[in-house]
C-alpha cells in the first residue's frame, strides 16, 4: 500500500464529504432561490386575485406540456445560452458583465450588413464569414469592457451597461439610416438574407442550428475554465488579483480576453436571432435577451454547464408569456416581474453562501 492511499484511508470521513459538501450547497441554494422566486410571485399573483396553481400549469403547458412547446422553447434557449455565457465567463475574473445585449445587436447588424455583399458568394464561405464577424464585433464591443477595466480600472458592470444602451442607439443609427433596405417601410430593416445563408433547422426537429453550436459553446467554455492554465489563472485572479499581479499572472490579457470571449459569443446570437430567424436586423434584435442571460448565469453560479438546464427553463417560462396572458388576462410584462422575483432571490441567496456551509457542518460533526 502506498503512502498517499495510507493517508486517504487515515483521513477521517468527514474531511473526505467537505468537497461534496460545497459542490451541495452550490446546487441546493440556487434551487431554494429559484422555489424562494416562485412562491414569492405565487403571493404577488394572489394579490392580484389570480391563481398561481393555473397560472404554473400554463406555463408547463405552452413551455414543455408538447412536442411544438418543446421545440418552442428550445429556439428560445438559444441566445439565451449565448448571453449567458457572455455574463459568465468574465465572472471567473470578479467581473460583473452585464451589456451582452450590446453585443447581441451589433453582432445582428453585422451579419445583415455584411450579408448584402455576400449574396454571390457560395454558402460555405459566407456564413462562416458572418458568423465571424458577428463574433469579432461582439468581441471587441465587450472587450473594450475589459480594456476600460485593466487600463483606465472603470468598473465594468456600469460600462457595459451602458455601452448596451450605446449599442442599441447606433443600431437604430445604421437599419435607419445607410444599411436600411428601401422596401421596409413600416420596419426599418436591412436587406433580407438570400435563402443560401439563412441558417437551417436540427434534422427532425423545427429549431435552428444555434442551440447545438450554443451548447457546444457552453462544453468548450467549461472545459476552457476548469480544465486549461488559463482557466486555473482566471481563477486565480478572480480571487484576488493584486496576488495574481505579483505572481506574473498576464492580468490584463486575461480580462481583456475573456471579456472579448463573452462578447464574441453573444455576438453569435446576434448572428443566428439574423440568419436563422428574423431573416434581417431590424429592432427586434434588441429583444433584452442580454438581461435575461445575467439572470441565468447568477443562477447557473456561472457554471456554463449549468446554464445549460436554466437557460431552458427560463426560455419555456418566457415562451408561455403569450397563453398566460391569453388565459389569465395578464399583461405581457409578467414575466419580466417572475424573473425580477427570481433574481432577487438568486442575490439575497448569495449572501447565505458560506454561512449555511455544509461543508462546515461536516468539520463540525468531525470535530464533536
């Protein structure tokens, strides 16, 4: 017998649970925060003299009850993914990047207007093209986040924050004004895609592309945080980066870079709401998919695996918005105050994290 499995053997049992004990709490608090969200708007709904046991049952029904519910909220779950990631993986350096929306419209405006000039060209070079674009201009507008944060130490929530709104203005600028197509007159939009380089469907199923290439995304982002030196590094710096700093850590380019990378994903799902959805970038890119992903990702705990399941929960709740307020007579904003319940919670949980340790638990029960 070796010496190391001598000293796991002499390790007492409790020390061994603490790892799994932390992984628990890392699951259990975000799903008490989700139910602590659900039956808060419950309260909220029987204020309003509406049922919440009809008001759940719907949104079962019209976000996961059928085949086309599913492939609904699927399609859905696709930019959501995206903006999620877009949150997540500067949040493994401390950052706080929540203007993903930017990033989504101008990676949408990029594809439309780059489409124009790609018409000829055949499928299997323009549309990687475009969905290059879409992710170099998604990178750079949430890489000056970063830079803005290394260089001039501007905090990055509000930054990003409003450069989304700075986004979204000069959208409006470019489909209103030089990339507008002149036959959308009661929509801004620019030209509509050929149908060479509109993005196809899953075989069998009626949802497009982007949510396998969105998952794919989510596994490679993993494995780049837990399983590369520089996903070990990030961490490292995102603890504490003056310790990072000292130890020669390359600080800047990692926040500069991951920064960009969360860009360049959401750009991505500007490309796919173009090539495979609305067809043109018009005003419905800014469909405030960028603020829902900031809710996925907290509840996720920034676990890009883990924002796979969330991101589909919270893409059949927002795919139900049209029968709940068919049925109940509910305006169209209820969902936006379910998910404001639900972060509220997902924050206030926050705070318990350590002080309802189970790992410390275990070192209790192992010290008694």
């Amino acid at each position: 017998m070796s010496a190391a499995d001598s000293t796991s053997l002499a390790e007492p049992l409790w020390a061994r649970l603490i790892p799994w004990a932390r992984r628990l709490e890392g699951i259990l608090l975000p799903l008490m925060a989700l139910l602590v969200g659900f039956l808060a708007f419950a309260v909220f709904l029987l204020i309003l003299g509406k049922d919440p046991v009809q008001f759940y049952e719907l949104v079962y029904m019209a976000g996961f009850g059928t085949s086309f519910s599913w492939q609904n909220t699927l399609s859905r779950a696709a930019p959501l993914l995206f903006a999620a990631l877009c949150v997540a993986i500067p949040a493994r350096l401390g950052l706080v990047v929540i203007g993903g929306e930017g990033a989504i419209v101008l990676g949408g405006v990029a594809t439309g207007g780059l489409a124009v000039y790609l018409a000829g060209w055949p499928a299997g070079i323009a549309m990687p093209l475009l969905a290059i674009a879409a992710a170099v201009v998604g990178g750079f507008w949430i890489g000056i986040v970063g830079w803005l944060r290394h260089v001039r130490g501007v905090n990055e929530t509000i930054s990003s924050l409003l450069m989304a709104y700075i986004a979204i203005a000069l959208m409006n600028h470019l489909v209103e004004g030089v990339l507008r197509d002149p036959t959308s007159l009661n929509k801004p939009s620019t030209a509509p895609l050929v149908d060479a380089l509109r993005v196809g469907t899953l075989p069998g199923w009626n949802v497009h592309w982007g949510l396998a290439v969105a998952i794919v995304g989510c596994i490679l982002a993993w494995v780049l945080i837990e399983k590369t030196t520089w996903g070990f590094a990030a961490r490292i710096a995102g603890g504490n980066i003056r310790a990072a700093e000292v130890q020669g850590l390359p600080v800047g380019r990692l926040i500069i870079g991951f920064t960009a990378l969360g860009g360049a994903f959401a750009g991505l799902a500007g490309y796919f709401e173009v090539a495979a959805v609305h067809g043109t970038a018009n005003a419905s890119l800014a469909a405030g998919y960028g603020y829902t992903g900031i809710l996925i990702a907290f509840l996720a705990r920034q676990n890009p695996l883990a924002i796979i399941p969330v991101a589909i929960l919270l893409a059949g709740i927002e795919a139900s918005s049209g029968l709940v307020q068919r049925r109940m007579q509910l305006p169209d904003a209820t969902m936006l105050v379910l998910e404001g319940f639900v972060f509220m919670a997902i924050l206030i949980s926050d705070t318990f994290t350590g002080r309802l340790n189970f790992a410390a638990l275990f070192n209790r029960g192992g010290r008694s």
